[in-house]
C-alpha cells in the first residue's frame, strides 16, 4: 500500500542516532536495554532461588542445565532477528518509510511461522538433547518436564524478542524495558503461587516462565500496532517481501547458525560440567545466574553498537560509526571491570541466595573466584562483533565465534579431561574462548571490509 504523505517519526519513542554527542545517544539508548535485561535476569534468577530453595538442589540443576538445549534453538531464531534489526535500523536511518514498513512486515511474518515450527521441534528433541548432555539419572526427569513446557510455549519469547528487536532498530529501547518490568512482575507472582503456594514443583516454574513472555508478546504487538509511525503493525498488509527477507537471511542466516551451533556445542560442555555429579551442577547454575549480572552492561552496550552502526552507515557517516564503536567499548570496559569487583566482594552472599548446601557453595564460589578475572575479554568481542553485524558483517563474527566457541573450546575440553580431572583445567575453557575470540574479532575489524556496506539494504528496495 502506497502512502501520499510520509509519516512523521515522533523522537519520543524511537532515537536518531545520526546526530547529537556519541556517548550519550549510546548510554541513554544503553541504560533501558540494561535495566530491561536486569529484570529479564532477575526473574530468570528468581526461578533458580526458587526451585534451589523450594523444591532442592536436583531441581537447581534441572533448571540450569537446560540453558544450551533452549539456546540452540532459540538461538536461531534470534540470529535471524538480528538480521532484520539490521534491515530495519537502516531503512529507518536513510529515512526510507516504504521499505521500513516492508520489513516490519516481513519480519513479523517470518516470526509467525519459525513459531510453530520451533514449537514443535523444540518438544521433539528435548529427550535426546538431555543424554547428549549426560544428564544424571536424579536431574533428568525435570529437566525434560521443565523443557517440555518451555517449549511448548517458546513463540510468546520468539514474538516478544523480534518485537523488541523492532523498536530498538528504530531507537526506543524504553517501551521493551517496560514490557520487560511488568513479565518480570507477573513471572515472581506467579513463580511463586505456583511452587510455594500449589507445590506445583518445577512445572510451576515453567508454566510461570512461559505466561509471562506472553504477556510481554501481547504488549509489544499491542503497541506496534497502535503506534501509528512508519514501522507499526498494519495487519491487513501483512505480507513477505521475497527481497528484504532475502537479505534478512543474509544477515541473519550466519548469526543463527553461529548461536545455534554455539549453544549446541555448549551441550557437550555441559556434559563436561554434569560428570562432576549434581552438586557442582547446581554451584554452576548459582554461578551462570549471577555470572550473567556482570554481562549485561557489555551486551546492552554491544546491541547500542549495533543500532548505533546500522544507523550511521545507513546514513552514510562512517567516521561517525567508528567512534560510536570505540566509545561503547570503552564504557563496556569500564563498567565491567567495576561489576567484577563487586561480584568477587558479594559472592558468598550472592550464592547463598540460591542454595545452603555447603558443597554446592563452594563449587560455585570457586567458578566466580576463577572465572570472573577474564570477564573483561568479553569486551572486545561482545562490542566488536555488534558493530560488524550493524554494518551488516554477519559471515566474519560467525566464522570466527564458531572458530573460538565452539571448534576451539571442544578440542580443548576434550585434551582437558584427557589430561586431568580438575575442575579448575574445565572452567578454563570459556576465557581462552573468550581471548582467542577477542583477538580474532579485533583483525576482522580491522581488516576494514565492514566500511564497504553503506549500500546493504539498497539490492531489497522495491518500487
């Protein structure tokens, strides 16, 4: 459908990143996109203390151990996502409403029908997915109920996710935080009416989960509709544009697989951490929750970059593009730094919180007093790889995550447990992962091929 007047795009919900001061487009964008993860996190986490001091440490385990089947496919699913960020953060930065609307569409569709089958492929792979992963005999049972039900309602994450992925293509990262508050509040309530009030056990916790991510999806689609600028939802102009889902797919396409194989890879390196037994399971369930705490100024940081990026080159301003990547890595470096301090301070308190056992305590005191030093190599990578995908480089980081994560940390796991039986020599994985992924991330950057792609979304604008 063809407009005679081109909408006006109102700055009190999305963001022009192509103009004003650097660093405060990236924190001001940043800072709802860390809050709206924080609360993403604590209700995560609010699950975990829950079961771990509810239900007991097998639950504990059951809950943390099932992160790497989700992730493989969800994972997916938000490679493709970040490709039509992308798509759109661009269309929107050169100001080109049709093909903005376009892709709106495309990618609403697309996320419609991936729903349905994540649905059930997800239910259908869950038994096997757990014996890859050597889950013991006393955790498996409510690992695969716990999966089952997440899966089953996997599309509320998947819609609210793209829709998310919508709004802060375009600049508002404020209206997603407040989708996220309120799931996160409906997720504590009904966590804990669930398991403490209906002794529901660990199903209580899932079906918690997945009511609350559609409440967040009826939010987002609710407020895309009603929005009335040029990416809102118009339904009866839902429709596929064969052209910008291709370069979609482009983009995306490596993402996915880079995080799917990534995630499926962490199947067997959590296999790694399951033959310890269930108690250092649950120390490293404590430790991955309050692990992903420390992470979330960098991510939120490397997602600013993107947008940030995207915007930019859509734009045509690349110096412009370059410095906002430099200044977020500089602020990603110096908030993570601060947090780890503060985790090695809190962390006996901190663990506590999710479980009392004294074996479980300090399996997971010695993941955080190991483990958090390396933290900041996540930088380089995390913020480096959010600029090259916002320039539309989505191939480079794939190879190279898929190189350090997946095809490096394997054949080090395996020498490993060959060669010792320490814990310490198993955790080690993820930093050398960390640093040969920074390094490498570093040299594509560098390489200079991103500053090519001002004219990516141009092969998918139609007449």
């Amino acid at each position: 459908m063809t407009h005679a007047k081109k909408p006006r795009i109102r700055r009190a919900t999305s963001r022009i990143m192509t103009e004003g001061v650097i660093w405060k487009q990236l924190v001001f964008f940043a800072i709802p996109l860390l809050i709206g993860n924080l609360f993403q996190q604590l209700y995560n986490t609010v699950d975990s203390v829950v079961v771990g001091n509810f239900v007991g440490k097998q639950a504990l385990a059951a809950v943390g151990s099932t992160g790497p089947i989700i992730n493989t496919l969800v994972g997916f699913f938000m490679g493709l996502a970040t490709g039509a960020s992308v798509v759109i953060s661009q269309y929107f930065g050169a100001r080109d409403h049709k093909n903005l609307r376009l892709a709106v569409h495309t990618t609403l569709l697309m996320t419609f029908g991936l729903s349905v089958i994540f649905t059930f492929l997800g239910m259908a792979i869950v038994p096997t997915m757990l014996r890859l992963m050597k889950t013991p005999e006393d955790v498996f049972p409510e690992s695969l109920q716990y999966l089952r039900i997440f899966f089953a309602g996997v599309s509320g994450m998947m819609v609210y996710n793209v829709g998310a992925g919508i709004l802060r293509a375009v600049g508002d990262s404020r209206r997603p935080l407040y989708f996220l508050c309120i799931s996160s509040a409906v997720n504590i309530v009904l966590d804990l009416l669930f398991v403490v009030v209906f002794e529901m056990g660990i199903a209580g916790v899932a079906y918690a989960t997945i009511i609350a991510q559609f409440v967040s999806a009826i939010l987002v689609l609710y407020v895309l509709t009603a929005s009335g600028e040029p990416y809102s939802i118009v339904w009866r102009e839902l429709r596929l544009s064969p052209a910008i889902l291709k370069v979609i797919f482009r983009i995306g396409l490596p993402a996915g697989l880079q995080q799917a194989v990534t995630s499926f890879s962490n199947v067997f390196v959590q296999g790694y951490i399951n033959a310890f037994g269930s108690s250092c399971m649950a120390g490293w369930t404590s430790y991955a929750k309050i692990d992903q705490f420390v992470m979330l100024p960098m991510q939120s940081l490397a997602l600013a970059s993107t947008t940030f990026v995207g915007q930019n080159l859509g734009a045509h301003q690349l110096e412009r593009a370059k410095t906002g990547m430099k200044t977020s890595l500089k602020l990603a470096i110096g908030a993570t730094l601060f947090l780890a301090v503060l985790l090695n301070i809190f962390a006996p308190t901190l663990l506590r919180l999710f479980n009392q056992d004294p074996e479980v305590l300090s399996y997971g005191l010695i993941f955080v007093r190991f483990m958090s030093p390396f933290y900041v190599l996540c930088c380089w990578n995390q913020i480096y790889c959010g600029a090259l995908r916002g320039a539309g480089d989505s191939t480079g980081p794939m190879i190279i995550l898929l190189s350090s994560f997946v095809v490096f940390r394997q054949v080090y796991l395996a020498l490993a447990s060959w060669l010792s039986d320490s814990i310490y020599v198993t955790a080690l994985a993820y930093p050398m992962g960390w640093l040969l992924c920074s390094v490498l991330v570093y040299l594509r950057y560098r390489q200079g091929k991103w500053e090519k792609n001002y004219s990516l979304v141009d092969a998918a604008k139609e007449s």
